[in-house]
C-alpha cells in the first residue's frame, strides 16, 4: 500500500475504534467518558476527510476502499458495545444495537460468500447515512455518561434532605445539579431516538444488500 494521507487517517480511524474501550481501562469516569468521546468524534470526523481527501487529491486505493468499511464498523462494533455494557444492558439500546450488529455480521457474510461478485454490494447513500446516524447517535450516549458521572461526583456525601430539597428549587442550584440531570436526561432520550432511527436505516440497507444478493444465492437447476 502506499502511505497517503488518506490511507493514513483511515488506519488511525480503525486504531481508535479499541482505543475507545481503552479509556474506560484507564481512566475513572467522567474523565473515561470525555476522552472516549472526544477520541471517538475525532475518529468519526476523519470519515469524512479521508474519503474527501482521496478524491480531491485523486489518492483513492484499493486498500482505503477496503479498511474504511472495516474503521467504520469497528468504531460502532465497539462503541455499542461500551454503551451496552455501562447502560446496563438497557433494551431501548441492547435492542437497536442487537439489530445494527446483526446487519453488520450478515452483509460482512455475504459479501465473503459472493467472492468476486461482492462488488454488486457497493456502499449506497442511504448506507452512509446510516453510518452517520449511527456514529452521531453513540457520540450523544457518550455524553450521557459525562452529564451522568459530573452529577455523582457532585452530590458525592450529600445529605439526601439537602439535594432533595435543591432539585425541588427549595434551596439554590450552586452546582448546576439541575442542569445536569437535565443536560443527563435529553442526551439519553435524544441518543437513544437516533440509535433507533439508525437501527432503522441499517435494516433497510441490510435488506436492499440482501435483495441485490439473492440472483446469486439461488441454486443453480440442472
């Protein structure tokens, strides 16, 4: 291969995709939260520059059209999973993220069955929205954690009668709590709607892959 910038970025993209899950190993939250956060928009940003870059530069390769569907789906693969597991395994995300993940597997499957042929499965537009609803939906979960774990931090040793009393507006909100636990709740249910709305896109596009695929899925008749 050779070393554009393009292919660069691409192979920094798919670096990323496990350095997400690293900051967890590393760091307490809320600090794991901001850095895996900040690593995985950072990421998701080169998406669009690579590819931008290969065409205005005329640097396209056979190995950038390869790995940047993998960077992309190693940045959500495990992305999902670090929002799945520190969610709880909450079903409105194991749901869509069950769904994604299976979608992601069966067209990973049959473009490794058509072999020569995969080519009929070329990335759609509908299929790069879907990859940004997604990257979009994940980066506003990560900011859950960040509102969520700031709140905890805050209220570390509080008397209950006392942080009762300030989210009720009884006493002032010296620490911001009710914002947070405002800022807590409307990236979770904003997260969770585009996940949802992602999930959607990626069945649709698992399915227009599956429907171009089955001329040659058929069982050759004597």
């Amino acid at each position: 291969m050779t070393w554009t910038v393009p292919n660069i970025l691409t192979v920094l993209r798919l670096l990323a995709a496990p350095g997400v899950a690293v900051m967890f190993l590393f760091f307490a939250r809320p600090w794991a939260d901001w850095f895996a956060l900040i690593l995985f928009v950072t990421a998701a940003v080169t998406d669009w520059f690579d590819g931008y870059l290969a065409r205005e530069w005329d640097q396209e390769s056979r190995f950038g059209a390869m790995l940047d569907p993998i960077a992309d789906k190693a940045m959500v693969v495990i992305a999902l999973l670090v929002i799945t597991g520190f969610s709880g395994m909450n079903p409105w995300i194991l749901l869509p993220a069950t769904i994604i993940l299976f979608r992601e597997v069966f067209v990973s499957g049959l473009r490794e069955f058509l072999g020569n042929t995969a080519g009929l499965l070329k990335v759609t537009s509908l299929a790069k929205w879907k990859t940004t609803a997604q990257m979009v939906a994940l980066a506003v979960l990560f900011s859950t954690g960040i509102f969520e774990h700031h709140f905890a931090e805050r209220i570390f040793g509080m008397d209950p009668e006392i942080l009762g009393a300030i989210l009720t507006g009884e006493r002032p909100d010296e620490l911001n709590l009710n914002l947070l636990l405002w800022l807590q709740d409307a990236t979770f249910y904003t997260g969770v709607l585009l996940l949802w709305l992602a999930a959607a896109l990626t069945a649709v596009t698992g399915w227009d892959y599956f429907a171009k695929a089955r001329p040659h899925l058929r069982d050759k008749t004597a």
